[in-house]
C-alpha cells in the first residue's frame, strides 16, 4: 500500500500560477474601488437625460424652423410661377402651373403649430358667429390651457363638442325661424329667437313642459318616478351621464307617447336600462331590471317597451343633456370642491320639477353654477373671513350669451324647489337627492351647507352690475 502510495504522482502545478492569481485579485480590487458610488451614478444618469432631453427639444425646434423655412420657400415659388402664368399673353395656351400642395406631414405641422391657440371669446364661446359644425376650431380657450396635457379633458376638442351640443339645443325645426319671441322677466322684457333660445318649446331633443297633454299621468307622478330611478342609480352605482339620459328619454318619450300610471314604472326602468347600455360600461342584465320593480313586470315587457322607446325616439340617444354644460360651466368660474358638489346637488334635485322642464338645460346649469357660487355659506364651511359674493361671473355671461334677467328668473326658482321638500299625497317625502348629498364623497352639502338665498344672489348683481 505504501508502495501504492509513493508512486502515484501528484498533479504538476504552473510554478508563476500562484503570483498570476495574487495580480488578478489586486487588479479587480483596483476596478472595485474605481467604480462610482449609487448616488453618484444617479446624478450621472440623470445629468444624461437631461442633456438628452434638452438636446432632443433643441433638434425639434430646428426641425420645425427648417420645414417652416422650407414651406415658406414653396409659397413663394408658387405664387412667383402664379404671377408669370398671368403675365403671359392671353392668346397663348399655355398651362397654369399649380401651386405645389403641401404634404399630410406639413399639414401635421400646422396643427402642431396652431393647437397652443388661445382663442377669443367670439371663438370659443357657445354661440359663434361663424359657426360651422364641419369645420374644427384649432386653439385652446384661456381655462383649457391647464389641462392641455390631460387626454381626458380633450381640451383640443371641448370648444367643439360644447359649441355642437348647444346647437342641437336651441335648434327648432318646428318652428319659422323669423319669429321672435318676447318674455317678460320682473322689469325687464327680453326678445328672443327660436334660433337662440328654446324657452317653453318642443325640439326634437328637448321636449320642454308636456305633463299637460297626458291623460292618466301628472308632475307628481313624474316626481315620484324620478326619485325612485334616483335611489336606483345609488344603488347601482352608475355614472351622473346615465341619470341625465334616463330622465331625458323619459320626457321625450311621453311627450310623444300617452302613457297610463300602471305603466309609467315600466318606461321608467326601461329607460334607465337603454341609459346604461348608452353610457356604463356593465350595464344591468334585463332580470335586474325586473328585480328592482319587485317583478311588476315581465321581462318581454322590458325588452317591448326598450323596443318601442327606441322607435319612437327613431334611436336618437346622442342629445345635448345638462350634465356637459355643467361640467363646463364648474371648470369656467374655476368654482371649488364645494361649489361644484352644491351646484350638481341644485341640478339633480330640479330632474323632479317638471316646470323647469320650459327651460333649456344649459340654462339651467348657468343657474345652479351661479346659485352656488353666491351661496355665503359655503364660503363659510371653507374658513373664508368676510366672503365678497360675486353675483353673476362675466366669463359665464360672455361664454353663453344668457342675460342677467334670464339667469336671475330661473335661479329664483331653482332656489324655490331646493328650499321645499316635495311630497306626495300619502305625506312621504321624495329626499332621495338630498340623502344622496349626505354623503361625505360629496361634502354634505345637502345637510351641513345652508339652502341657497335667491336675495343673496339678487343683492350681489346689484352690487356688481353688469
């Protein structure tokens, strides 16, 4: 075994491989220690993208100056080869030579330049003088800069999309267009064009007051679906468009359509299901449908009346409701949290009245805005000392051409029904807005907030005439 042993070789070694790998251990000790620290290689990144960026917006810029350059240089040789066309005798048949059209990348380039347009009032207010609906207004107004870089506020498209939901508004087809209207407001008498305003008349997508001309069925009744399809709403947890296109498609359809009281649930929960397959995105099945009438109603009769609603409004179900003007008349007086939730909550709750039914939409929304901008109380829940009421804005006023004697007589009555709590004959209180509004998501305005004072608003225009 020794014998064994003693023979066997050991493997031979490299006599330099141990100095070999004492240098290859100092030389990645020496690496290791020049390597930068983390913090210093974060600011080294981001001096990099900094100069990377800065580099980028100053390559932009030269590119634009070049095809701005270059555009301009085939205008000039268009309109040079123009004038010698014309100079040319006229007994000669020479062809005219065409200005070189620009390309679809030129184009691109104009609307890049002219997107950042701050537009006038003239331009982007409700009613413009040249309005073309075919024709894309390019600018932004002055409170759309803001949120220019927000997709969801389509700033780029909002002047368009308010300008063509208030011209289908006011538009009477019924109606001569050369007829004026005049309405007497207090002391003040104002004339009207059917083609302005559509005060106390029928269009196609507002159906204005028509309880007068049904049988069996009466406001009361209307207020009492209302504040049912309301409680519905909450519970299906909804979006606001949706309320404002079920009650929409309910007036259109009845002032179409004479409709009994055993069946004006049924046309009530129809409607708000043909809402939520216009606007939710998981809308309601039929059968919830027919569970929230405590099965009054069969499910063939849900989808007869959704067939027959849907005939006789001929499918228009993309009509100017109040919800949008809202939204746009809250962003333009740049109203608070508060404010905006008071002037949703003086919205919802005129859906019940059916004589605010003889107003336009958005003339209602100007007028709750503006109840709730000259509501003292609200400036008071937001720790505000000695508050200076504004009365009517003058950007509201220049944005939708609404006079102040109009919007004084329709904010007394909206001010009216949200001070009273309607009531049916069986003495129950129809307070499913006001419960809505409870909420804190809403700031309580319905319950901590004081009802707003038409006086207060009245007294402020004095103050600040117009």
């Amino acid at each position: 075994m020794q014998g064994d042993v003693s023979n066997t070789q050991k493997p031979q070694t490299d006599g330099n491989s141990r100095p070999r790998k004492k240098a290859k251990v100092a030389a990645q000790k020496k690496e290791s220690s020049n390597e930068p620290s983390e913090n210093e290689q974060r600011d080294n990144s981001e001096t990099i993208k900094e100069n990377v960026k800065a580099h980028e917006t100053t390559s932009t810029k030269r590119r634009v100056s070049a095809r701005l350059l270059a555009m301009q240089e085939r205008e000039r040789k268009a309109s040079l080869s123009a004038d010698s066309t014309k100079s040319s005798s006229s007994g000669s048949k020479r062809s005219k030579s065409k200005p070189r059209t620009s390309c679809k990348k030129d184009q691109f380039l104009e609307f890049w330049l002219r997107k950042d347009t701050i537009l006038t009032v003239s331009q982007f207010k409700l009613r413009p003088q040249n309005f073309k609906p075919t024709i894309h207004t390019e600018g932004l107004a002055p409170f759309d800069i803001i949120n220019k870089n927000d997709d969801t506020k389509v700033s780029n498209y909002i002047t368009d999309i308010c300008q063509h939901l208030f011209q289908k508004e006011v538009r009477i087809p019924l109606h001569d267009e050369n007829l004026n209207i005049t309405f007497t407001y207090g002391a003040e008498e104002i004339i009207f064009h059917p083609c302005l305003i559509s005060i106390s008349f029928q269009n196609e997508f507002h159906p204005g007051k028509y309880i007068d001309r049904q049988v069996d069925i009466n406001s009361k009744m209307r207020a009492i679906l209302v504040d049912w399809l309301v409680e519905v709403h909450m519970k299906f947890r909804l979006v606001p468009e949706t309320l404002y296109l079920c009650i929409n498609i309910i007036d259109r359809y009845c002032a179409l359509k004479s409709v009994t009281r055993s069946r004006l649930q049924l046309v009530g929960v129809t409607a708000l299901l043909v809402a939520c397959k216009y606007e939710e995105i998981y809308p309601p099945e039929v059968r919830d449908c027919v569970y929230i009438t405590d099965r009054a109603y069969l499910r063939e009769q849900v989808l007869n009346m959704e067939q027959d609603i849907l005939k006789t409004l001929n499918w228009k179900l993309t009509v100017p409701t109040a919800y949008p003007f809202l939204l746009r008349f809250i962003q333009i007086v740049n109203a608070t949290e508060l404010q905006a939730h008071a002037a949703n909550y003086y919205m919802e709750r005129t859906l019940q009245e059916h004589e605010l039914l003889m107003y336009p939409p958005s003339l209602v929304c100007a007028a709750a805005v503006v109840l709730s901008l000259n509501n003292a109380d609200i400036y008071r829940a937001e720790k505000i000392k000695n508050p200076t009421l504004p009365g009517i804005p003058t950007v509201l006023l220049e944005y939708t051409d609404f006079s102040q004697g109009m919007l004084l007589k329709c904010a007394e009555e909206i001010a009216r029904y949200v001070a009273e709590e309607p009531i049916t004959a069986s003495r129950r209180q129809l307070i499913a807005v006001k419960k809505k509004f409870e909420n804190k998501k809403y700031g309580q305005v319905s319950s901590d907030i004081r009802n707003p004072v038409y006086q207060d608003l009245a007294d402020a225009c004095i103050r600040n005439p117009h």
